[in-house]
C-alpha cells in the first residue's frame, strides 16, 4: 500500500495520506508509552442511534487504507472494496448474529483507529478474500471475528493466536504494544483517535462499555434485571443533576490551531520525555486523569544568556499564613518528593524531536475548551504539566509549580503557557510559588523564541493588562 496524498499545500495537508496535519503527542495506555498518538478529535462528528462516527474522508485522503476500528465496545476492520470505496467487516458479541461485510459509504465509528500503512500489494486481497471466507459466520466478540480475518490473511501479533483473542479493552493495547506482522516481516502502523478522550482514558470508556453490555444481555433475559438497570441509570442521573449540579450538554468542538508550514531548517535537537507513573499512580489515573509531566531539553540555546538568575521559592519576605503552610506542610520538599515518586518516579524518552513537531504536540486553547499549561524553566530543561485534567483540586495539586519542578532549586521561570487557535504561543508568569518579575518574563519569551525562531511568541500579564510579541 502506497500513501495516496497529492495536494502538498504547506501547512495543510499531511504528504502520509491525511487530509490535514493534526496535532501529534505521546500518550501512555496503562503504562506503555505510544510514541505518537495523532489528533484527529477536531473532525466533524455525529451522533447515529447511541453511536458518533465520523467520515473516512476528514481524516485520510486516499481510498486504499486498512484499519482496525476500536469504538465503546464495537471493534471493525476496513479496508477498500473491490467495487470501490471502503468497506468494512464486524460481527455481534456472544455469537447473536453473523458477521456481515458491509461497505461504509465512508462513515465509520469514532473512536481509537490502527492504521496499517505500506503493506505490500497481496495484503489487501488477502484481506478481502478472508473477510469474504468469514462472512455469515458467528463469533464470540467483535475483536475475535477481525482478528481471525487477520490472521487468515497472514497478519500475526506478539506470540498469542489472533483467533484466540476476544476482549476489546485487553487487545487495543496488545495489539498496540506489540504491534504486527504480515507474512513474518513488522508492519508499520500508526495510532489515530478521533475521539477527545486521551487513549488511556478512551480505553477505560471501553472497559465499561464491554461491562454495560454484558448487562444489556442479561436484562433481554430478564425483565427483574432490566428494570433494576433502569432504575438505577435513573437514580445515577438524577443524582448527577440535582446534587452535584452536572446537566449533560453537548461539548464544544475542539478547534484545532493551524499547523506550521512545511520547512527543511526546523532542527531535530530538542529531547522530549514523558514522565511515567508507578504502578500506584498508573491504578489512580484512572481516578484523577492522566496528570503527565512533559519534559523538554537541548543544547543550542543557553538559559543563562536570558535568565542567569534562580528563582527561590515561595520568596516573600513576610509570607501569609497560608503561605508559610504551603512552605512548611502541604508542598514540603518531603511531600513534593512524594507526590512524584507517584506521579513521574521516572521519565521516559520520546527522542529528539522538531520545532514542528512539539508545536503539533501542544493542544489548543480556546475560551470554549480552556487547555493551559504550567511551565517551570531550569537550566537543564524545561517542565510542562496540564492545569486542567479531571477533578479541580487534583488538578489544582498535581499542577503546581514545585510538583513540576521537583525542588531542583535550579528554576528560572515559572508561569502558565499555552497555543491559541491562531497558534500563537503565550507566556504569562501566573506562578505564586515562583514569582518572576516582568523583565524575566520578557526574558524567558525571547529564550523561548531563540529555540523556537519560527512559532510566534506573546508574553502577557497573569491578569491580561499587557502584552507584547517578542
């Protein structure tokens, strides 16, 4: 298979095949990290019966893609049809029906999509014929009717039988971690979701969603169980509504910034680390969200040409009394030190990356969809965590400054940062902890231009009363 983009206008259309460069960043999945998960969240979306899906067409541009499909629990494969455009093949969970080939009129599921890319010219036919062979016959899930197919058509992953796997959850992230082969040779994939959720916490939803189908099963056999279900769905949502005030509304779309333009001086020198949980914390993400510390380092640019200075913490020379409890109890350096033993005990390396591509990294910030980050600069790199993940006072602990800095005592800014819709970088130096002056603001926006000469940077007062480009 052969990638199928034609339109190379700079900045908008990715030349692998998709219909628009999307955001790319790390995630992890229960303590695997996935090197680049690509965001395609920002694509249209709409709701048939209790399902979204979305068009095949907002994310790729060609029609000669193969990929597996991971819904809330529905798993699908698509590939081209023989008579042109998609079509795709699935099957009822606990054998209540045949499996169907179905063509897609190019709308699929949204959801977590593996895609397969530069499969050799027999993959494909081999697909089709195999989906053709299992056609009408039942399965026990969804995940091991697609899997067979595969596994028919040549496809192997890690050292377990693809015809002898069932649940969704389990397989997204086997097939994930451990990838695939055809005919005994690794096959290139790539991880896309067209979904908000992180994969992570997509992978969660799934998790349920196979629970609340097994339940589905059961009320058809019982109408005692059907009406418990009920009552209790009822309770949990009027619970939600008049207690804890949660009305469900639609969420605003995600706005997506617009990319950088294609260009061959962006330099590969900035080493990215994502901070990996213990097992303790990889169990309470699941609680308070995926609260993970983005670390960035290179040598081209020296932080003491801009901001020679360290900042100390919590400098008031007359501290509040609530200051001083933060200095002494709450953000201790015993209890900073173990917070991360929970939450970043260790770091692991993407690998040296762009300015393009930490660019895609960063999510968008609107006024609808607020997404700012905390930023802590040291002379050896620089520390990004989200300010809002899940639960407010988690968020509002995890986020802190000293949490991201880890008392290095070697920090020389301290603030918020964030990419707007125009995909203009702000900087502001809303750091209670920290504290930096103006002109260290000021500084810190033209370090932060010197390492990233083509991204537009804005320093700002926390409070919006000035700004300035740098």
């Amino acid at each position: 298979m052969t990638d199928s983009s034609t339109d190379t206008k700079p900045g908008k259309c990715n030349p692998q095949g998709y219909a628009h460069r999307f955001e790319r960043r790390p995630e992890f999945l229960f303590g695997n990290l996935i090197d680049c998960v690509i965001n395609a969240s920002g694509i249209k979306q709409r709701p048939v019966k209790d399902l979204k899906v979305i068009e095949i067409a907002d994310v790729f541009t060609g029609d000669n893609e193969v990929f597996i499909g991971f819904g809330k629990p529905n798993a699908y494969l698509v590939c081209p049809s023989p008579k042109g455009g998609y079509q795709k093949f699935y099957g009822k969970s606990l054998r209540r029906a045949p499996s169907i080939i179905q063509h897609t009129k190019g709308i699929v599921q949204s959801g977590i999509l593996i895609r397969f890319k530069n499969l050799p010219s027999d993959a494909i036919p081999r697909i089709q014929a195999a989906m053709v062979k299992h056609h009408g016959k039942k399965f026990w899930t969804c995940v091991n009717a697609i899997l067979c197919i595969m596994n028919d058509a040549g496809f192997a992953s890690g050292t377990k039988s693809l015809t002898k796997r069932y649940m969704p959850f389990n397989q997204l992230g086997a097939l994930i971690r451990d990838g695939f082969t055809y005919d005994g040779k690794p096959v290139e994939m790539e991880v896309i979701r067209t979904t908000s959720a992180n994969v992570e916490k997509f992978g969660i939803q799934i998790k349920f969603a196979e629970y609340m189908t097994m339940c589905r099963h059961a009320q058809r056999k019982s109408k005692a169980l059907a009406w418990l279900s009920d009552s209790f769905t009822s309770f949990k949502r009027g619970f939600a509504e008049e207690v804890l005030g949660r009305r469900r509304t639609e969420a605003p779309a995600y706005v997506e910034a617009p990319a950088l333009p294609d260009n061959p001086n962006y330099k590969d020198d900035i080493v990215i680390g994502l901070s990996k949980a213990s097992s303790a914390g990889v169990i309470l993400r699941m609680l308070w969200g995926a609260h993970t510390l983005f670390q960035a380092s290179q040598s081209r640019v020296d932080i003491n040409d801009y901001l020679p200075e360290v900042l100390p913490p919590f400098p008031q020379k007359n501290p509040s009394f609530v200051t001083r409890l933060k200095k002494k109890v709450l953000m201790s350096p015993f209890v900073v030190w173990l917070i991360r033993q929970i939450l970043a005990p260790s770091f692991a390396k993407v690998g040296a990356k762009s300015e393009q591509e930490i660019y895609d990294m960063l999510v968008t910030h609107s006024d609808e969809l607020p997404f700012k980050y905390n930023i802590v600069m040291s002379r050896d790199e620089t520390t990004i965590a989200q300010t809002s993940v899940a639960v407010k006072v988690i968020d509002w602990l995890l986020s802190k400054h000293v949490i991201v800095s880890g008392y290095k005592y070697d920090e020389r800014f301290a603030g918020e940062v964030w990419k707007d819709v125009d995909g203009v970088i702000h900087l502001n130096p809303n750091s209670g902890t920290f504290q930096p002056t103006d002109e260290q603001l000021i500084q810190a926006g033209h370090y932060m231009k010197a390492i990233f000469p083509h991204v537009r940077v804005v320093v700002e007062a926390t409070d919006g009363s000035w700004k300035q480009e740098i």
